[in-house]
C-alpha cells in the first residue's frame, strides 16, 4: 500500500489560523469547494441548460435544484473522507477493491474526465468563435496552449488558484446576472418550474443530462483530495472545526454555481423559449439570436466572455482530478503538464474529428452528449463513497449518521436508476432502428451494459460480501495521540552535493546532524557528462579525478570536527544514481540542496528532489542555499 499524499506539493500547505476569530478561519478553509464549483458550470452546463430552456422552458428548473441539493451533499461527504481518513476518494478505492476492480474504476474515470475535457474544449473554442471569430477547427488546436496556464498556476501554489479560480467565477455570475436582468423573465412561470415533471419522454435526457453536468463525478475525488491542503489538527475537535468550515465553503460555492446554471436555463426560456425558438441546441445558435431577441448587443458579448472564463476555469480542475484518479487508483504520478497533455489530446481527437466529420453544427450535440457520459459514471463514484464515509472502521466516530446514510442511499438510488432508465431506452431505441445500429447495439452496447451493471453490483455489495478479506484502511485519525515515541537515532547519513551554490547548507546540516547522532557521513556527487553515462565508473577523465578530489577534501575537512566521513562518485542522472548508491551503503536519511528553479524553470530543468522521493524508502531532508 503506497504511502503518497494526495497531491503531495499541497498537501498541507495551508496553514489554519489558531485564533478563536470565525470569518479569519472561515476565509483559511474557503478555496476547494470553489475549485470544485467550477465543474458545475463547465461549457457542458451550458449546452444541457440551453438546450433544456429552450424546450421546456422553466419546467426543469427542479432538476437544477435536485441536482445541487444532490452536490452538496455527496461534496460535503466528499470532504469528510479527505479531512478524517486522509485519504482522497480515489486511494480509499485502491485499499477497498482488488487491483483488477481499481482499474476498471480507473479507466471509466478516465473516460468521464476525457468527457468533461472535451466540453472544455469545444466551450472554450466555441467562445474564441463568438468573440473574436476564429475558426471552430484552430479554436479547439489553440486550447490545446492552456497546457502553460496550468503549469503556472501549479507552481503559483494552491492559494494562487484557488484567487485566480474566484475570479473567473465572479466574472461568469456577474455577466448572467446582467443576462437575466436584461432577458425580462417571467417569475411565476420560474416559480412553476420548481414543481416535479416531465413534458415528455425526451426530457429525461436532458434532466440526465443536467445531472450528469451538475453532480460531476470526478469532483468527488476532487474534492477529497483539495480539503487536504488545509494544514488541519488531527484532533476530535480540529475535525469537527474542519467539517463545519468545509460545510459552509460547499453550500456557498455550490449554490453560487446553481445560481449561475439556473440563469443560463431561465435565459434560455425567456429569450429563446418564449419567442418560439424551441430547437435551440448549440451555444453558437444561442449567441446568434440574444442581439435581435434581447434588443442589445451587450448580451452576446458577455455571453462569449462568461463562456471562455468557465472553459478555462474549468479545465484546471480537470487536470487536477486527472492527476488524483491516475495516482489514486493505480499509483501513476505524472508531472502536471504532461498529465495536462494527454487529457487534452484525448478531448481533442474525437472533437477534430466530429467537427471534421459532421461539421460546426455538430458541436452542441456532442456537448450534451458528453454530459450525459458524465452521469453514466456518477454511480460508480457516489457508490465507494457512501461505503467509505459509513465505515466507522475507517471513519471512527466521525461516520455518517443513520439520517445522513438514508439522505445519500436516496440520492444515489436516483442517479442508478435514471441512468438504467436511460441505457435500456437508448438500446433499445438502437435494436429496433436494426441494420448496423441493431447490430452495434446487439454485440456491443449490450454486453458492455450488462459488464457495467455486473461492476456495479459488485462496487455496491462488495462490503457485505468480502468483509472478511478486506483490506484495512489507510489511516484513521484517532482523536487524540496517546503515546509518542521518540524516533532511533540515524546509523548513516549521505549528502548530494552538485558543487554549486547550496553545497554550503547541505554540507552544514549534514555534518550537524551525522554530530547528533554519531553515525558515519556519506559524500555523495554524481558525473553527469556523456562520458560518465556511457562508460561509467571505468571513466579516468580529468572532471572525475577533480571531482573525487573534492569530495576527499571535504571529508578531510569534516574530520577536523570529529566526523567520520566517507566520499563516493556516482556516474549518470543523479535521480537513477542516487538511489542506488544509498541502498548499498544502508544510508537512512539523504540530505539534498534545493534547485532553486521556479516557474518556467523547474518545468525545463524538472524537480530531482521530487522524483528522488518517489524512488527511496528513506527520509530525504531539503536543505536551502546558505547566503
């Protein structure tokens, strides 16, 4: 079992203020249910609330608010994993499930985030079009650039995002605020809208597919993993603060978001449903007619405006859910913008070539298609998450309670039997058309359901089943630690020294630590030349004879103080090297200088100490540049 921080370089990163003061600790836990929120209005809400207002009208709002109430919860459970057990969704799924069960989980995951990213991508492409009147085909190739965005903003820090995603968020509701405003609609028929039904059968499509956009299934994993950044106190009462807080962050941040697809659907039905323009299905037909129809061509322009802020907001927490489910599920770590490239060409491909096939107009459909995939998925994280928060083994007191369960059993009996409601109406849709479409349906879409169901029976009985055999959870927090014992001292510690500026701070703290504890210290450089990586330790050139000479008069030095130390060269990438090297000498503690790369640097040069965690079993201490 991995021991790996959910998104480690956050990971208690944000420090929580100790006073007593509410709004001071409120605005300290405030951030990730933001960061989350933006996945509920995503191009994809776009496309689902235009195409349901135009229809119907009002008559869906109740699917809106279902649908949020259903986001609050699972989100506020979603964040009770990540707070009490310390694990996010996606690792409680690889200590619960079998390798073969976590992959599968994985790789339908993968499928709702490649879902999600391609509504990003045509959003975002559809915005360019709207706004500045690039081409369909080159906005979708340039969204594939928001790759920097991404980079820059993970080396910004958590906080830095979290601002950068609030401003977008506030853009996209103060430019539908003004929408509505400006659209006149019509409040009674608003109000009747909240009231249950269905005008007919093709609506619950559309209320799936509204579902699907709002209780997104990768932000539960998100989110488990985001409230981790808060540097909590793993006591009874620093949890119970922590929920509380995080509580009050989602119910705002998620009704902010239902505000903002709620004005989308009622500017859909006050403008396009009222004046008879029922079929409206693509956000570029959306654009075209709120000039003429609203009378003022400020609502397009904040329309196009709204519609780029969330395809970019959007698609960094994309990347981040792309980053936990890979790590989660099957313990992969990707560097972010490679991660952020693979997602984005998979949206890409099927976007390019639907466009390229079917052309522009095609756009719409295949958004709210992708919203519809998204549901499709929602059980099989919703399911693992009701288990998780209701294992008081794994829980301890901070369980759900019985009403709680009974609430979110509710909700997730919804989404199953919608969904189940919807594949067998879709096949059977596709056996009766017969021909090629029969054909695909009987030997394809047919066994692949009855695989997912049989998945699903299992995800949902698996604790009843194997109880006996299941794996023990990660990490439970206990109230309070009862004992605490005190660390052995260090038998042998190595310091990396690449002869430059932070030489001076490793050898320092080196020194003084192998002093404490009276053990030997290893000195440790890597010849990184061509030479060195062909040949080896049989290289004699003149920079290996210089740089073992060094390292001896270090040691000598060292010796002055009463230190025993010892030098060794190693020959290749340090990163491959290193690891090598301290297995050999028993080394239980490396002490390495930071890069002092940032930004666009540590991209290009990449983060050695990073990768060397990940390749030793042993604690790594990071020494800064003495000046």
């Amino acid at each position: 079992m991995s021991d790996s921080k959910s998104l480690s370089e956050v990971h208690s990163s944000v420090a929580v203020p100790e006073a007593r003061g509410f709004l001071r600790r409120l605005f300290a836990f405030a951030g990730p249910a933001y960061l989350v929120s933006v996945g509920y209005m995503d191009p994809g809400n776009w496309a689902t609330d235009i195409a349901a207002g135009s229809r119907y009208g009002y008559a869906l709002i109740w699917v809106l608010l279902m649908s949020n109430l259903m986001a609050v919860l699972l989100q506020s459970l979603s964040a009770r994993l990540g707070l009490v057990s310390g694990r996010d969704l996606a690792q409680a799924c690889r200590d619960q499930y079998p390798p073969a069960v976590n992959a599968v989980l994985w790789i339908l995951c993968e499928v709702a985030i490649a879902a999600c990213d391609l509504a990003e991508v045509l959003g975002s492409a559809i915005g360019l079009q709207l706004l500045f009147g690039l081409p369909l085909m080159y906005g979708v190739l340039v969204t594939a650039l928001d790759t920097f965005l991404i980079l820059f903003l993970h080396q910004a820090g958590i906080r830095k995002m979290e601002a950068f995603i609030l401003v977008m968020v506030s853009t996209i509701g103060v430019c539908f605020l003004v929408e509505i405003i400006l659209s006149r609609p019509d409040l009674p028929g608003i109000a009747r809208g909240f009231l249950p039904s269905l005008p007919d059968r093709d609506a619950l499509y559309y209320a799936i597919g509204i579902l699907g956009a709002t209780v997104m299934p990768h932000n539960l994993y998100l989110h488990s993993a985001l409230v981790q950044s808060r540097k909590v106190v793993k006591t009874a009462n620093g949890i119970h603060q922590s929920l509380k807080y995080n509580t009050i962050d989602s119910v705002v941040a998620l009704n902010i978001a239902f505000f903002i697809n709620a004005a989308i659907l009622v500017m859909a039905a006050a403008v396009f449903y009222r004046s008879g323009h029922t079929e409206i299905a693509s956000i570029q037909d959306a654009h075209a007619l709120l000039a003429p129809l609203v009378g003022t061509g400020l609502a397009p322009a904040l329309f196009a405006v709204a519609l780029i802020c969330a395809g970019q907001s959007s698609t960094i927490t994309g990347t981040l859910a792309g980053q936990i489910v890979m790590e989660g599920f099957v313990n992969i770590r990707l560097r972010p913008w490679i991660r952020r490239l693979v997602t984005r060409a998979l949206a890409i491909i099927p976007a390019v070539i639907t466009i390229a096939v079917a052309g522009e107009e095609s756009s719409g459909e295949l958004l709210v298609f992708s919203q519809v995939l998204l549901s499709m998925q929602l059980s099989f994280a919703v399911i693992p998450l009701i288990h998780m928060v209701s294992d008081r083994k794994r829980m301890g007191a901070f369980a759900i309670r019985p009403g709680t369960k009974a609430l979110a059993w509710a909700c997730a009996g919804v989404i199953a039997s919608l969904n189940v409601k919807l594949v067998i109406g879709e096949i059977g849709g596709w056996l009766a058309l017969g021909g090629t479409a029969g054909t695909v349906a009987r030997y394809v879409a047919v066994p692949v359901a009855l695989a997912v169901g049989v998945l699903l029976l299992y995800v949902l009985a698996e604790p009843v089943l194997f109880a006996g055999r299941r794996k023990q959870p990660h990490d439970v927090h206990r109230p309070e630690v009862e004992e605490v014992e005190p660390a052995k001292p260090f038998r042998k510690i190595a310091a990396a020294l690449d002869f430059g500026e932070a030489d001076a701070g490793v050898l320092s703290r080196a020194a003084g630590l192998a002093a404490a504890n009276r053990c030997p210290l290893l000195l440790i450089h890597c010849v990184e030349s061509a030479g060195a990586a062909a040949m080896g330790g049989e290289i004699t050139d003149t920079e290996s004879r210089k740089d073992l000479e060094r390292l001896r008069r270090y040691t000598l030095e060292l010796g002055k103080h009463d230190i025993q130390a010892e030098a060794e060269l190693g020959f290749g990438a340090p990163v491959r090297v290193l690891p090598e090297i301290i297995k050999r000498h028993g080394v239980e503690l490396l002490v390495v200088g930071s890069h002092g790369h940032k930004g666009i640097s540590d991209w290009l040069y990449g983060s050695t100490i990073d990768e060397l965690r990940h390749r030793l079993n042993i604690s790594v201490l990071v020494a800064g540049r003495e000046e």
